[in-house]
C-alpha cells in the first residue's frame, strides 16, 4: 500500500497483526479491537503500537488507552462511508488523541483535504488513480471553508450563512 503523509509518499512500517499471531519482540503492529482487548491486561513489550478503528465502534472503549498508541487507523470501508470522519473528529477533539490518524480503505484523491480538516495526518491509498495524481504532485486544495474544522474558515459575519460565535 502507498502511504502519503506530509507531502508524499513513505515507506508503511507499520504491519497489521494476523488473527491468531502472537504480539512480536519488535516492530510496530497494529491490532483489531478484538486483539487489543485480549492483551489489554498483559505485560506489553515495548514496542509501537497501532490500533484499528472499524465504522460503529464506540470510541468510549478505547479512550482510556489512547496514550498506549503511536497509531490510529480508522477504517473506510466504502468511499461512501463517513463515520471515519466523526471518528476522527471525536479522537482529535473530545479525546486528545495526538498521536499518528491515519484514514485506510476506500480514500479518494477527493476526500483528502477533508479527512486532513478532520485530523487525519497519514493516509493509505488503493486507489490507483489517486495515487497517479498524488505522484504527480498535484493536491486538492481549497482556500476558505465554512464549516468548522482544522485550517481556515471564513471571518466571522463575513457572510449571512456563515458560522457564528455562540453568544
């Protein structure tokens, strides 16, 4: 898989645990939620760990472990799919995640800017096309938003539709 952070593409250290394999000596792993709850209590080596958020899990479950992980993927199945994004949100914002987000699965050459404007800072492309675009340095961008997010948005009561302060 092609991972693109920052302004291109970097090697994946990152590999995903198989079902029934053993948590290794060294490397950086990542695990299901499943997995993560079964070794939870365990003595945990010390080694990177990631962790593999699927649409509809409840991040409630995995918050008081944030700390313990270097990596989130959160997981979009379909491009249609935009949990992930509200996921990603709640990670950043309720939950002070401040380690690696990175969005994995369906990622369109479209989506990037807004999975960035939600938090995501790595990004696992399948996309072929993307890819072909990305290599070739170009990158969506967009200069003002109106929604609220991370980067810039209009100035407050520039427009009638706009965001306001609450009072």
């Amino acid at each position: 898989m092609a991972i693109f952070k920052g302004d291109g593409f970097v090697p994946d250290d990152w590999r995903n645990l198989a079902q029934a394999e053993d948590l290794p000596l060294e490397g950086k792993v990542v695990l299901t939620l499943p997995q993560w709850q079964a070794i939870r209590a365990q003595a945990i080596r010390n080694i990177p760990l990631g962790l593999l958020i699927e649409p509809g899990q409840d991040l409630q479950v995995i918050a008081p472990d944030l700390s313990r992980f270097a990596l989130i993927a959160v997981a979009f199945p379909k491009f249609t799919d935009g949990r992930g994004y509200s996921q990603a949100r709640q990670l950043r914002g309720t939950y002070g995640f401040t380690g690696e987000l990175r969005a994995t699965g369906e990622v369109l050459f479209d989506q990037l800017q807004f999975l960035a404007r939600c938090g995501f800072d790595s990004f696992e492309i399948k996309d072929a096309a993307t890819i072909r675009l990305l290599a070739a340095g170009r990158r969506p961008r967009f200069g003002i938003f109106y929604q609220p997010g991370l980067g810039p948005e209009i100035p407050e009561q520039t427009r009638p539709w706009a965001r306001r302060a609450l009072s």
